[in-house]
C-alpha cells in the first residue's frame, strides 16, 4: 500500500468492499426508515392541522412544509452525488460509484417534487401555475444539471466509464452551481424587482419553523432510506457473479 | 550497451481485466526485460488489444500493478510517457495532413525526438516523394507506413505495437522486423501483437492469453 | 539511447511549453483551414436563427430592437453548441487523440491551446458577425460596442464549457444531442451577463461591471475548464 494511503481512517477501507457496505447499510436501514416514518408523520400532523395560519396567505402557505424541505434537499442530493463521484473518481472506489449513480434518479425527483409544489404553491400566490421568480429557475436549472447527469450515464454502456464521466459532469455542475445561482438571482432582481417570497422573511415564529425543522430531518431521513435501498440493489446487480452474492441468494 | 540486457524494464502484476460481464484475464503476471520481443498472442476477442492498452495507460479500467523500472507506475507516469512508443489500432494519421505534417506534429508532442530526420525516415518507410500530399490520397498500406515512420524517428525504450504488419507488403514487413530486432539488440523492448508469421520467430517470446485466463 | 535522451531535453521548459501551445493551435487552425465546412456552417446557422424570430414572432421593429440582445445571444450560444462535437471527433476517430494522451507533454496546455483554436474558428468569427445580426433586428447602434464587447468576452467561455462536454461525450457515436443536454444548463450565467450588457448598453448604463463579470468567469474557465477536459478525454479513451 503506497504512502499517500496510511493516513485515512479504517472504515474508509471498509467502505470501498461492497459487502460490507451492503451490511452496514442493512443494518442501518431500519433504523433510518423508522425515525423517517416518524418524523414525517408527525412532521405532516402537526403542519396541517396545528401550525398557525399565515396572515397574509391563510392555509395555502402550509405547502412550503413540503417544497422547503425537497427543495433543500434536492440541493444537497446533487452535491453529495458529486462528492460520492470524486472519490470514486480518485479511489476508484466501486461502492463510491453506485451511490452516485444512485443519487441521480432520487435528486431529480426531489427537484421535480420542489418544482411541482412550488407552482401549485404559486397559484394561489401569484395567480399562475409559474412564475420565474429565482428559486424556481435556479430549481429548474438544478434539474436540468441532473437531467444531463443521468443522460450522460444511460448513454455510455461501459458502467467503470459511465461512472467516470458523470462523476466528472457532476463536478463541473458543482462549481457552476454557485454561478448559476447568484446569475439568476441577479437576474431575478433585474426583471422582478418587487418579488414576493414567503421563506425569505426574517422572522418565522417557532411554532411555524419547528414542524418545518422536523419536516426537513425527516425528509433527510427518508433521502437516507431510499439512496440505502438503491444503492443495495445496485451492489447486488453489480457484484451478482461473485461468491458471497450467490450465496446469500441461495439462502432465500 | 549490452549490460542492461537482462533487467527488468516493465513488470505486471495480478492483473485483472473484466469487459462486458466477462473475465479477459485474471492473475496476470509477466515481465518484459530490456532486449526482449514479446508477442502477445490469443483469440479474437482474447483482449489483446485491451492488455496493450492497459499497458501502454490508455486504459485505467483494471485492476493490478504495474511497474516500470521497478516503480510503480502511477508515480513515474512522465519518465514512462517519454520512454514509450505506441502504436494502435487507428494509425494516428490525419488524413488532411501531408505524412510530413503529421510527423511535425508528432515530433511537436515528443519533445525527446528530432525533426530534422523526418524526411529520411519517411525515406525509409519507402514514402519519399510523398512527403506534400495529403494522407487521405494514400492507400491503407501507406498511411500505416506514416505512422511506422515513428518507428525510425523514435528514441523509446518500450514500443508497444498493436498489429503494426496490417496491410504491409512482405518487403516492408521485412524492415520493420530487423527494425524491431535492432531495436532489441540496442536494449530496447517490443511487445506486439500480429497476425503474420514471423521470420525472427525464434527471437520472440511468446504470452498466450488463452492459455493464461484458464477458466 | 538513454545518451539521445538527455541532449535532446535541453530547452527551456517555458520555451517548449510555448512551442507546444503555438504547434497544437497552428495544426487545428491549419485542419479547420483545409475543412472550410465546419468553419462556415455555425455561421450560416447563427444567421439562419436569428431570421427565425422576425418570421416566427413578429416582423415590428420596436418589439425586434427589445429582443435582439436576447436573440443574438441566444443564437451565438446554439451555434458555439452547433460546433463543438468536431472539436475532438476526428482527432478520437484517427487515433491522434491516443497520440495525444500518450504524449509526454502537459495535456492541460494541449486542450487550451486546442480550445482556442477552436474559439478562433467559431466565436471570433460569430463575435465579427453578431452586428449584422444587430442590424437585421433593428438592435439600437449603441448597443452594438455592447453586444461585440459581451460576445468577445463570452464565447471563449462557451467554447471552454462546451469542450467540457465534447470531451465527455467523444467516445459515443450520437454525442451531438448529448452534448446540448449536458452544456446549456452550465451557459445559463453567460448568457443572463452577456444579454444584460447589451441591454445595458442600449439604455446607457454603465457596463463595466458586466465585463468585469464576464471575464472572471472566462479567467474561472480557463483555470478550471482544461483539468475537467483533461480528465474526461482520459476517461473517454480509455472506455
């Protein structure tokens, strides 16, 4: 093992054999499913039907319960698959690879749940089903950037190559991402100078912000249960001629 | 010259290659040492092509080490690129270039090579008077032979040459076998794949990848 | 043998590194030369678009002078997409692009000096054309320092970004739509800074700060955009 190798941690080792990871992720699995379950139920109760009204927007403000939080984590979605892609770029780590490539489909849909709540949102608010206020676009641009992602992949039949590649597009997406924001938000200012946001006024009080927090962990949770699930599939459909798939196959 | 005739110059190690669900090779080793002529031989679809690539690093998608001059050689990847010719499926010829230019251009990315031979290595390769037109109005033959022309230009240590006798008449095949034999004697190694049956056969050792992926 | 090796490398690093800037951009220049088809086609293209706005929308001079900036953008930005498939194609296809991996020369150099010639054969000649454009969409005479100024600044950019994408998608056989899905996305903050400074231009207000904008991301481009090119030319050949 060469020098630049000593100084990372055990478990980074353990990560990179895809038994492992699928162990520790069957492990972990449940846990993370039932705080999920939990958190967005209760999350959802208390949202609905205890949370105060918005003075200005009544009941239909109560949807940013769910488009905050799929929004926040569309976002983080892409920068983890990107992340997850670099090491598996630089480690040639396998397992590195398929959470990447497990990320895509998940992020993308949260970014279309992000976009579809906030036009529904926007009807009551605005009075159109879309508006090109800057957190829409920068949402829409983020779907694009997984969109292409996912393309990329689909289009090269080599999975090691496939892997690379999009990793690399994810990378280049992240640096942009930083740009293309702050370009649409000045943008935004420049056309719509008297834009109307809701989650951007200062003060929230707690009984409106703390389901909101739950909402998001919650949601964090499910993200983690689903990329788990995703991920098992994908180590089992890569690692299906090997021995220790086969045999736990056998024992079903 | 003759001192490093019997060191090791590029060494493989557990080598595993897995295209499209299937096992190419597993658990190759080998060494080439300096003045020896490998010939790499196996099926179509063996990977013959995949284990020159792999060696020559076009190719990452393995598993295994490889060493040149003893390091590994990730770490000494400039020193190998500067020590390594390669010669591949496509000749790396441009067919709206002139064989001249394309040399240029090739002496331009090899920093170690001497442009004022071109003309005489293309000599060589039997292509003088063709030096102007561009490539695309040669046969198949003469566009290899362009880029064989390399062969002549070169200072590499290792040369790594994929089918280099595809469509080469039998005299050309001839040169470019005393060329790789002299390349040998000076302490230079070659391994090659190729079809044609050849003269210097008994001076080559031979790596049969049917044999080594077993299964 | 070892003897040739160590005479030969006796030049300047920064002399050979120019040397091999300047051999890289006058061969691609000297195969679009001899190629007239992919120097002209982008360019027949950015007209062919900017005509399809009058007759798709309206013919109106007033409502023409207030999309221009956009349309002109928009169309420079379709044509540089147009042309970026040929950047490696053919050198990928003739096997010069394995030469040029195997090459002992630093690849970030290489792909920059690539990358300018291709700029030099696409944007220059859409930056040369844009007032055309301008005329033909009645773009008031004094946002056309503008609309130059924001196309010279911008384009490099988008030939950086887009070989981002050629390079990623060299190693496939349909890579041309490929290429649009994956690049557009990332032209999104050039062509909101570039059609702002020309309507910055048309109103009088000041445009320094576009420019200014404009080329941090060209200078972010040409620092970045090579190392991702590199890395995906590697992993693209090596598939």
């Amino acid at each position: 093992m060469s020098e630049n190798k000593k100084w990372m941690p055990r478990w980074f080792y353990q990560l990179a054999s895809p038994r492992w990871s699928y162990e520790i992720m069957g492990k972990l699995l449940p846990g993370f499913a039932v705080a999920a379950t939990l958190l967005l139920i209760g999350g959802i109760i208390w949202a609905l039907a205890f949370a105060p009204e918005d003075y200005q927007q009544g009941n239909s403000f109560r949807i940013i319960y769910i488009h905050v939080p799929s929004a926040i984590l569309a976002q983080s979605c892409y920068m983890l698959m990107a992340v997850a892609g670099a090491i598996g770029l630089i480690w040639k780590m396998k397992v590195a690879d398929m959470v990447a490539k497990s990320c895509a489909p998940i992020g993308a849909s949260i970014a279309i749940l992000a976009l579809a709540t906030g036009a529904i949102w926007g009807k009551p608010t605005w009075g159109s089903w879309w508006v090109w206020d800057a957190r829409l676009t920068s949402m829409l641009i983020l779907l694009f950037l997984y969109l292409g992602v996912i393309a990329l992949h689909s289009a090269i039949e080599s999975e090691a190559t496939a892997a690379q590649s999009s990793a690399v597009l994810a990378l280049v997406g992240l640096v942009n991402i930083p740009i293309i924001k702050y370009s649409v938000d000045w943008w935004n200012t420049l056309h719509q100078p008297a834009t109307f946001t809701l989650t951007e006024r200062p003060a929230m009080p707690a009984e409106m912000w703390v389901p909101l927090l739950i909402m998001v962990i919650g949601f964090y949770c499910f993200f983690a249960v689903s990329l788990m699930m995703r991920t098992r599939n994908e180590i089992l459909h890569r690692e299906r001629r090997s021995s220790w798939v086969r045999e736990l196959i056998e024992k079903r | 010259m003759g001192k490093g005739l019997s060191k090791t110059l590029f060494q493989v190690e557990n080598l595993f290659c897995e295209r499209d669900e299937r096992i190419l090779f597993e658990d190759l080793s080998f060494n080439i040492s300096s003045g020896e002529i490998v010939q790499v031989e196996g099926q179509n679809g063996s990977g013959k092509t995949t284990l020159l690539r792999i060696l020559s690093g076009l190719s990452n998608n393995f598993e295994g080490d490889l060493y040149w001059q003893g390091e590994p050689l990730a770490d000494v990847r400039d020193d190998y690129k500067r020590q390594l010719l390669y010669f591949g499926h496509h000749p790396g010829v441009k067919a709206i270039l002139s064989p001249e230019e394309n040399l240029r251009w090739y002496v331009a990315m090899h920093p170690g090579m001497r442009a004022n031979s071109i003309a005489d290595a293309l000599d060589k390769v039997g292509l003088s008077g063709f030096e102007d037109v561009p490539c695309h109005t040669l046969s198949a033959g003469q566009n290899r032979r362009v880029s064989l022309a390399r062969l002549y230009l070169s200072n590499a240590r290792l040369w790594i040459l994929d089918e280099p006798f595809t469509a080469i008449d039998k005299k050309g095949v001839a040169e470019k076998e005393q060329l790789i034999l002299d390349h040998a004697n000076k302490g230079g190694s070659v391994i090659l794949t190729t079809h044609h049956e050849l003269a210097m056969g008994d001076k080559v050792r031979r790596l049969n990848l049917d044999e080594m992926a077993g299964t | 043998m070892e003897q040739i090796l160590t005479n030969e490398r006796s030049d300047s690093a920064e002399n050979t590194l120019m040397g091999l800037f300047w051999a890289v951009l006058k061969r691609d220049l000297m195969l679009a030369y001899r190629k007239k088809s992919d120097l002209f086609n982008p360019l027949v293209f950015f007209l062919m678009v900017a005509t399809l706005f009058p007759l798709g929308v309206s013919p109106e001079p007033d409502f023409l002078a207030e999309v221009a900036p956009g349309v002109v953008w928009v169309a420079a930005l379709l044509a540089t997409l147009l042309s970026m498939d040929s950047l490696f194609r053919s050198d990928f296809e003739d096997g010069t692009l394995e030469q040029t991996l195997l090459s002992p020369q630093p690849l970030f150099v290489i792909v920059l000096s690539k990358v300018l010639a291709h700029w030099m054969m696409s944007g220059l000649p859409l930056t040369l054309l844009a007032p055309l454009l301008g005329v033909m969409l009645f773009l008031p005479a004094e946002g056309m320092s503008g609309l130059m100024l924001s196309l010279l600044l911008g384009t490099p950019t988008l030939s950086l970004v887009g070989a981002i994408g050629a390079a990623l998608t060299v190693g496939l056989r349909k890579g041309g739509v490929l290429i649009s899905l994956l690049v557009l996305p990332l032209y999104i903050p050039v062509l909101i800074f570039g059609t702002s400074a020309v309507q910055a231009a048309v109103t009088g207000l000041p445009l320094a700060g576009f420019f200014a904008l404009l080329g941090a991301m060209l200078a972010l481009g040409v620092v970045m955009a090579p190392l991702a090119i590199a890395a995906a030319l590697r992993i693209s050949v090596s598939g």
